[in-house]
C-alpha cells in the first residue's frame, strides 16, 4: 500500500504489522480532517507534506506515552543509572548528560527529570553536579507539546502525588512543569535514523521506539546509540525490546527485566 511505502521511505517506520482495518481508519480520519477530495488527493498531500506525515502518525496512535510509563523500569533507572552516574560526577564535577531519545510529547522526558531531581535532592545542595536532559523527537507537532510542559489533568494520572506537588504547578485543570524540573530539560527536533547531533551522553533512555522500525532501520538506530553514549554509559529500551545487530560484547545487561544495559 503507497501509505505504508511513504512511511518506511521517509520515515523508516514499519506498519506492516498493524491491522489493516485500523490503518484504514487512521487514514480516512486524515483524509476526513484535511477535506482531501479523495485518497489519491491524500496521498500526494502525505508524500509533500511532513506536518501531514506527523499527523498521520499521531492518528496512528505513534506517539503514544505516559508519566512513568512502566513505574518499575524508571524506579531501577534512577537508582541503577541515575545515582551513580550522579555520585561518579560529583568526583569529577562533570555535567551528567541524559538522552530521551523518540521522546514524543515529553511525558518520558520529565519522568527522568523527575528522578534526577529527586537523586540532586539526595546530595548537600553545594556539592550537586550540573545536569541536563534532552528530549528528542521526529514530530514537531509531539515536541511543541513536550516544549510547553503543560499537560491535562489526566494525563498527569502516572505522577505520584508526591513528584507532582514537588515538581507540577497547577494551572485550572492542567498542570505546568515547575522550574525545579525545566531547569533541567531541553527538546530538539532529531532523526534517529541519521548521525546524532550530539554524543558522548552518559545515559540514554530510548523506549518503545524501536518496535516500529523495520529490521535495517533498527540496526541503523541501535548503532546510533551506541556512537552516541560514552564508554560505561547506560542505555534503557522499553520493556518488549530488544538489541539487533548490536554484538554482544558491546553491553553488559544491568537489568534484564527493565531493559537496562551498560555499554563496555
Ligand atoms: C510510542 S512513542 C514512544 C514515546 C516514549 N519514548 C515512551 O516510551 O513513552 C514513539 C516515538 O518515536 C518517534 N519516532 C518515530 N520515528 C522516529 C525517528 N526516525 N526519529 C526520531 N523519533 C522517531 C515518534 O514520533 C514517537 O513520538
């Protein structure tokens, strides 16, 4: 179908594996919204337009996320990752550098902020390191969302009450990421399946990403990462995820369940 060929050329996803009943809903949704005459109309739009393509995949349900998605996953990041990395760079007085790679709308990024924030709160307050975490995604549309830090009441359902009064202001029926949070985060606009803008990051998070990539754009990516973390950084894929083409010798598992891995 020309729809899921424009995906895989352009943005290396593969929907092969999705129901084709449920395709066809997302796209007569699309071509509902966009008042296209009909789908050849459509997709000559699709092939032009990379905001239609962002669209297509939100209708997809693509960018799919939540606070603390997996609470078990960021509880193991934060003290088997975050905490040493933070005491490692107390030594030296380095920044500790954090990638949430395929971000979305920001959910997962301010989740690790969170934890970071709690880990700082853990140190005397001179002696803790400077941090950042970047966000990054393919949709502008996602991260002009990540980039406002304001989500609806139910979407900030995953943040414990504690995290969310420490770290949210509320706003009528939204919820506003605080500055103690903010000071922290940074979005841009990357293209996992091209070289990374930046390397050398002492963590990275990429989770449910990797699922919709065939199995060539997977390797792509997977090396990406790799080239993109320091030597003993961490690495954290989603639950059902796995590394292929990367050799074994190149990480050591931290947490199997949660998918934690350390590069060698
Ligand atoms: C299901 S969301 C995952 C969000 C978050 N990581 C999580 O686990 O909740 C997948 C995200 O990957 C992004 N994505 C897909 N292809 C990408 C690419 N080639 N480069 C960067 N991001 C991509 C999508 O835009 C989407 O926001």
């Amino acid at each position: 179908m020309q729809v899921m060929k424009h995906l895989f050329k352009s943005r290396g996803i593969d929907i092969s594996g999705y129901s084709e009943s449920f395709m066809m809903r997302a796209i007569k949704k699309r071509v509902g919204r966009t008042c296209a005459p009909d789908n050849p109309s459509y997709l000559k739009m699709l092939i032009r337009s990379e905001e239609e393509t962002n669209e297509l995949l939100g209708a997809l349900s693509i960018n799919v996320t939540e606070f603390f998605r997996d609470k078990g996953a960021f509880e193991s990041f934060e003290k088997e990752a975050i905490r040493p990395l933070l005491e490692s760079k107390v030594q030296t007085g380095a920044l500790l550098r954090i990638w949430s790679a395929g971000c979305a709308t920001g959910q997962e990024t301010y989740t690790i902020a969170m934890c970071l924030a709690e880990e700082m709160r853990r140190l005397e307050p001179g002696k803790r390191p400077l941090a950042s975490v970047l966000g990054t995604d393919i949709s502008e549309l996602a991260l002009a969302k990540a980039e406002s830090g304001i989500y609806p009441r139910e979407e900030v359902k995953g943040i414990p009450e504690k995290l969310l009064n420490l770290y949210f202001v509320r706003k009528g029926h939204a919820y506003e990421a605080a500055s103690s949070l903010t000071k922290y985060v940074r979005f841009a606009r990357e293209n996992l399946l091209e070289k990374p803008g930046s390397k050398f990051f002492d963590a990275i998070v990429c989770r449910n990403v990797l699922i919709y990539f065939s199995r060539k754009m997977h390797e792509v990516v997977v090396q990406n990462l790799y080239e993109s973390l320091r030597k003993d950084g961490y690495l954290m894929l989603g639950r059902t995820e796995t590394l292929m083409g990367a050799p074994r010798s190149a990480y050591e598992v931290v947490d199997l369940e949660n998918r934690i891995l350390r590069k060698l």
